[in-house]
C-alpha cells in the first residue's frame, strides 16, 4: 500500500510533469542562468516554479545533470528488478546520482555499470541513482504501475516516480568499467593510440589502433581541410559510441575503405552505417551517394578532402547527408559503444546486398579563409586612454553611437608574480600531435598567457594529449601546464579512482614545464564537490596520498558549493570562481557583485578569478540539450579584466575561459582540433583571435602593473550576426535562454598611438568619432549590412578596416548569439 502522504506527491507530481513543457537544459560546463548550484545539488528551476518538489519537505533535492546524452539500447547483464519504494528522509541508492532532461533506463544503467555498481534506479522521470546496497527504510517491492511516470528522454519508458524507483540489478560476475587507462610517465603519447579495452573490436592482427591524422589535414592542395577548417566528434546514437568525423574525401575507383561495402541501401543513416561498421569490427566509416556503406581498417597514405562536396542527402533520413557523387564522409571510430566489449547491436539495419551504384561525377565548391594581424605592445608607463562624445553620423539616417574611456590611470602595485592561465579543453584535440600544442603555445605567449590549464575528461586518449602539452611546453622554455581534472566526466566514486587522479598528476609533477604556485605543483578542477572516493575525500583520497609521495600541491578547484564552506575545507588552497566570467543576467559584472563575496569567504586563501570573452551554446534536446547564452554586451572582455586588473594588489592569477571551448564560443584561440558535433554551425566563420591584441594589453597591465604603450594604430570589431529578437526561418532548436538580456550593438576597440577621429561602419549607417591617445571603446547600433572601420589623423586613413565574409542579417535562417571578431 502507497502512504497517503506519498500518494498525494504521486498525483501532485503527475499533474505537474502535466503541466511543464520545456524540460530546464543540463548545464554541462556552466549552470542554466538562473540556476544557483546544480551542480552542488541544489533543487532545478523547474520544480521550484511549480513549488513542488517531493523531496523538498524531507530536505532532499534533485541530483545534479550528467552533462552527456545516451543511447536507447539495452546494456548486457543487466535486468529488471522491481518497482521498489524510496526511502524515508533519504535516498535508497546513495552510491552515485544525477539527473538528465534526457534520461532513459540504458542510461542510468550505463552510467551505474560504469561506476560499478549493482544496483541501478530511476525516478521521478529525470533522477537516476546508484549503489550496492540499500539504505535505509526503501526498497519493498510494490505493484509494478506504481511506477509509471515517464521517462523524460523516452516517454514509451517509464522512469519510477514520486518516492518509487524502477529498479534494475546487474546479474553477471564481471561489472562494466569505465575502460579509461593512463599511461605510465614513460609511455610514447605521440601519436593517438586506442587500446582494446575502449570498446573496439579490431579484426586485423595489431591488437591497437594506431593514426596519425594530422597529415590529411595539412595538404597544400584546393581540394584538402586547411588548417582553419573544422571538423568534430559524432556520437552514434545507437550504441553511443563516438566517432571522429574526418571529413568529404573524395573517392575514386580503387575505393577509401573497402573491406565491407554495402550498397543500394533504402534506408541508409549515418547512425546505422557507423553501427554496423563497429560491429564487424572496422575502425572506419563512410557513407558515400545517399545510399553506400563502406567499412575499414586501413586509409590510404594520402587523402584529399573537399569542404562542400558531400551533400547527397541519406536515404534512411531526409534531414541529413550521406555523401556524395564520389565522395565519402570519413569517420574514424575514437571510443566504443558503452560495454568494454563490442557486442553487436540489435537494431542495426543494414542488410548486404544491392546493385552497386555507378556515380557519374561530383560537384565541388571552394571554401574561403579569412586571416588578421595582431598588433605587438611595447612596454611603458600608464597612458590615460578617453573619447570624446558622438559626433553625427555621416549618413542622413540617424546614427547612434557611444564613445567611453577605458584603461584607469593607475594600476594597483602589487611585490607578488602575476601570472595568466587560459584553460584548455583537451577533449576538443583529438586531432592534435606535439607539433599542434607547439602552434596554440606560440600564439598564446605571444598574448601574454603564461600557460594552459589542461582541462581532461575521460576518454582514453586524453592522457597522452596532455603528454604532449607538456612535453611541447618543455620544448618551448618559457610557458606552463597544469591539469584541471573535469570531475563532471572522470569517476570520483571509488579509490581506485582516487588513485588514478594521484597517478595522473605525479606523472607530470616534475616536468620543467608544470606550473607551481607559491612552489607547489599546481592543480585544479571543474566541480568535484561531490566525490566521495569509496568513503574518503579530497584530502585522505588526493592531497594527502601525493604529499605522501613527495608531491605537495597548490589545490585550487572550481567548485560549486555554498561559498560559507570554503574556510573549512582544509582540502582547497583557493578557489577558481568559474562563473564570475560572465553576468547572470540582464547587468554588467562588478567587482562587487562578482568577487568580493568570494574573496571574504575564502579569506587568506587563494582567490582566482576568471575572465572571457562570449559565451552562447546551442545544443537542441537530441544532443547535450544546452541552449542559452550570458550577456557579453558592453566589452565585456575588457570590463571584466580592467576589474582583475583593479583586484591586483588582492590576487595573484588569473583565468581565461576559454582558450578552445568552441561549444560554448568561449574561446579565444584560433578554430583547430575536433569541434564538439554541432557546433559548427555557430562556430564556423566566427573567428576570435583579433582578440589577442586586447590579451597582450591587459595580460602586460596585470603582470607588470602598468598599461603598455600602444605603438601601432589598430581597430578591433566584434559584432553578433542577426537582432537579439529576430526569428529564425529554419533553427529546430528555439531562441536560446537569455536572449532578451543581450543588445544589438557593433562595438569596437580603437588602439590609437595619437589623438585622431574614427568611424565605425554598420550596413549603411557610419559614425564619426574623435579618440584620444590610447585604448579607446566604441559602439554603434547594428544595422542589417557589412561592418568596418577606419582611423584617420590629419586628414588621411591610417588604418581601414572591413569585415569579409560577415554580413548583419534580420532574417537568419538559424540563430546565432557568437560574436564574429576582425582587426585591421
């Protein structure tokens, strides 16, 4: 019998499942604006605008989201259980918990299996929980309808409900792993090596697969991926195995890959190629003509891509490509389906057999590039940077324009070292050889970054990208790694995962190119406060083992906790304050509302705070399902580092996000590596790297404690492609969360070595400013049309500037809140 009490939250909860229509985003890297602390487990916004959440009352609160989706398949050795009841006051399963806006039961019992666990339960539509035992009062089985709440990612499933979970029970003697193994110090990491363990099925006699892409991607020739062009990760939603999208290559009669070939195909999908390619084995893939299949082990020595060529729609679905005329798109398969062994999949389609189909020649089309110069500071004393008023635009429409001064006339003095971090997201260099890291460190030194903060998840070839960070940071001489370990995707559950995180960094403590701070090794995170390491901590589990060890740490996470705990936590020497890189809302940072509340909590304690430029992601709900964006208006990248700069005398370093998070157009750095599958579409044509004069700038300011001189005239636009309310003719993902706090403005940044006037130029309209010696902001409305400008002095153009290939639309097809940034 169901209590009263719980039968009531039953029918309450029901009744707004009912109501609710747009399931609230998982963050991934970043809270939901208006969401306080997900990822400390804080209650959602969704159920606090219905004021009903059943926990609520027993001081319970939903887990946090997994930032990953999942496939619908079933794992092997697991199986149904019961519909068993919760816990009073607390949860049943208290091993590992999350909730997902897309959660389906192969999900959670990928996830738990993962973790090892045993047990594995939904609830509540959204909520998955772990563990091997039960706990507490819970667990009596019940009549199977008591759990018929549905699934939010498959609503034929249902996933538990109010107080009931749908429990599962994993049956065989061997657990699933999460096959994620490091290298030892002395492994070779210069090439990409995949081992057996990550799902992979290899039928050729090397037992690993073994590629070196990086030459296809540098061919000098019209028909190969130039170093800006992009290519990204797939993830077959099949099995969830993931693929590495190589590109249009075009084919020819002797065939890319032809150990398997399947031709003729009438319902032909991405998916299901890539599908049945893992299960016989092949490590690549590639759909060519609508309709062909084609599977390998091997590539040719030499390849040639064609941006363009392939877009001969997939018979199995009309809203995706499959090639085309001769041309294949190439994947290459970089982590298995969830299982450590590959089994094959039932709902694979793919039959052999049909006629081969005679393709009778391809259409090409050319790609552009577009590239910018950076300006180089010399060293000074402060300069007063000021404009003066709007002068009248030029044109006989009305104009609006805005002039303000910038950079303080003082400095903050300060005995201690400064120095500049940008974090960089590993999982985006599939791609990278040492030769890569060697061109991101080269640019960033020249900006005035002191290192990377590694940012590494839990694919299998992450570790040795990071080997090759630093043995190319050895290289160099003069520049910085240290790893910031992404607790939202490596385990933290058990020791033996404690062990791989100490592991993982005594590998690379005594490399000359490891940063210290204040002599310690230092180290990092993305979130983490809810690790619990088989029953230890932080601080028996990670600091203490390395001390232990010889290796003493400067420990500063980024965590999402209430900051009133920060004192206590003996574990943490600082904190990173992730989200004061952005406003929340619809008003600009300060000082006060962004780190002073940090900075007195943390008292002597190291305070970090963080600085970017952009930030918008896109996802729809058939991906990671994150789709917002934080007010980057009002050069939101020099504020908020005039105000770092302002805090010099209180902190010592500081954090740029992003160096390369393309998902989240956060970067900074040039578009290389393997785009997040997507995001493309927002990222593709919007460079970000005239943003490097503005690093050097500042960057030169909070390390030396004064502003540079500016010795050569420069104009820095920056500029979103469409109206913050227009409406978009074919995007199927909606208006991103946070549309309305966002301006339609161009804005501009004008590097002047003397007084002169500058104009700014949008669609039609040119305004005319005067600008003092200096750093000087400017901005205009934006108007549908190019953008550009110049500078002159004494009568005659000194630096002229228009954007190619942007172009302000009111009609955008798809939306797009990422700002296209170009220099003189």
């Amino acid at each position: 019998m169901i209590p009263l009490t719980k039968l009531g939250l039953v029918v309450t909860a029901a009744l707004a499942l009912n109501a609710e229509s747009k399931p609230l985003a998982p963050p991934g890297h970043h809270a939901a604006p208006g969401v306080a602390n997900l990822l400390a487990g804080s209650k959602r916004g969704i159920h606090a605008l219905i004021a009903r959440y059943y926990g609520t009352s027993h001081g319970l609160a939903k887990p946090p989201p997994l930032p990953n989706k999942r496939d619908t398949s079933f794992p092997p050795g697991w199986s149904y259980l019961a519909c068993v009841d919760e816990s009073w006051d607390e949860r049943l399963l208290q091993g590992f918990s999350f909730s997902s806006s897309v959660l389906t039961p192969l999900q959670c019992m990928t996830e738990c299996g993962k973790r090892n666990f045993t047990y594995a339960g939904t609830e509540y539509g959204d909520e998955c929980y772990c563990g091997n035992e039960f706990i507490g009062s819970g667990g009596i089985p019940g009549e199977d309808s008591a759990c018929n709440l549905p699934c939010w990612g498959d609503k034929d499933e249902t996933c538990g409900n109010a107080w009931f979970l749908t429990l599962y029970q994993y049956n065989s003697s061997g657990l699933v792993t999460t096959c994620t193994t490091y290298p030892s110090s002395g492994s070779d990491s210069n090439s990409t090596t995949i081992s057996d363990p990550t799902g992979i099925t290899n039928t050729s006699s090397n037992s690993s697969i073994t590629s070196t892409p990086t030459s296809i991607f540098t061919t000098a020739t019209t028909t190969s991926i130039g170093g800006a062009s992009t290519t990204g990760m797939y993830e077959d939603t099949i099995d969830s195995s993931e693929w590495y999208a190589l590109g249009c290559a075009l084919d020819g009669d002797n065939r890319i890959i032809s150990d398997y070939i399947l031709t003729g195909q009438t319902n032909l999908t991405i998916d299901s190629c890539l599908t049945t390619c893992e299960d016989k084995g092949f490590t690549y893939a590639g759909v060519e003509f609508g309709e062909e299949c084609y599977c390998g082990n091997k590539l040719p020595t030499s390849l040639n891509y064609k941006d363009g060529g392939c877009t001969v729609v997939c018979t199995g679905n009309s809203g995706e490509m499959c090639g085309g005329e001769w041309t294949l798109d190439l994947y290459e398969l970089v982590s298995g389906s969830t299982s450590c062994n590959s089994t094959p999949s039932a709902t694979t389609s793919l039959q052999a057999g049909g006629a081969w189909a005679v393709p009778t020649g391809y259409s090409a089309s050319s790609t552009s590039s577009s590239s910018s110069t950076t300006s180089t500071f010399a060293t000074g004393t402060t300069v007063v940077s000021s404009t003066t008023d709007v002068s009248t635009g030029t044109t006989t429409s009305p104009s609006t324009g805005t002039g303000t001064g910038t950079s303080p006339t003082t400095v903050p003095s300060s005995s201690t070292t400064h120095q500049v971090w940008a974090h960089h997201m590993v999982g985006n260099t599939y791609p990278y050889t040492e030769s890569s890291w060697s061109s991101d460190i080269q640019s960033a030194s020249s900006s005035g970054i002191d290192g990377f903060a590694l940012n590494m998840g839990s694919d299998s070839w992450q570790p040795s990208r990071v080997s090759d960070a630093y043995s190319a940071a050895e290289s160099f001489g003069n520049f910085k790694m240290f790893l910031s370990l992404d607790m939202t995707s490596l385990p933290c559950s058990s020791t033996s995962d404690a062990s791989n995180l100490v592991s993982l960094v005594k590998q690379f403590a005594s490399s000359s190119a490891q940063a210290t701070h204040e002599g310690k090794v230092l180290v990092s995170t993305f979130a983490g406060s809810d690790c619990t390491f088989g029953g230890g901590d932080w601080m028996t589990s990670f600091v203490q083992p390395l001390k232990s060890s010889g290796v003493e740490i400067s420990f500063v996470p980024s965590l999402f906790v209430p900051i009133s705990t920060f004192a206590s936590e003996t574990y943490m020497d600082g904190e990173l304050n992730w989200n004061s890189a952005w406003p929340m809302g619809d008003v600009d940072l300060s000082v006060s509302n962004t780190d002073s509340e940090y900075m007195t909590a943390l008292g002597e304690k190291e305070y970090m705070p963080a600085i970017s430029p952009f930030f918008y992601t896109h996802f729809g709900s058939n991906s990671w399902n994150k789709n917002w964006l934080y007010r980057s208006d009002d050069w939101l990248y020099c504020e908020r580092w005039e105000q770092v700069i302002s805090l010099r005398d209180k902190v010592s370093m500081t954090e740029l996000l992003t160096w390369n998070d393309y998902g989240e157009s956060s970067y900074i750095g040039p578009i290389e590596g393997a785009l997040p599958s997507g995001s493309e579409v927002w990222v593709d044509g919007f460079d970000h790297t005239a943003l490097s004069s503005l690093t050097k700038y500042y960057s030169t300011a909070f390390k030396t404690g004064q502003y540079p001189d500016i010795s050569q005239d420069e104009i820095i636009l920056w500029s979103r492609p469409h109206p913050h309310d227009a409406t978009a003719t074919g995007d199927g993902v909606g208006r991103p969360e946070g549309w309305q706090n966002t301006e339609d403005y161009l804005y501009a940044v004008v590097f002047a070595t003397e007084d002169g006037q500058a104009s700014l130029t949008s669609g039609s309209q040119t305004t005319s400013f005067d600008v003092k010696r200096g750093l000087n902001k400017l901005k205009v409305v934006s108007n549908q049309g190019g953008i550009g400008g110049s500078l002159s002095r004494n009568g005659k153009k000194v630096v002229d500037y228009t954007a190619q290939g942007f172009t302000y639309t009111s009609n955008p097809q798809t939306y797009n809140y990422n700002y296209f940034v170009g220099s003189s």
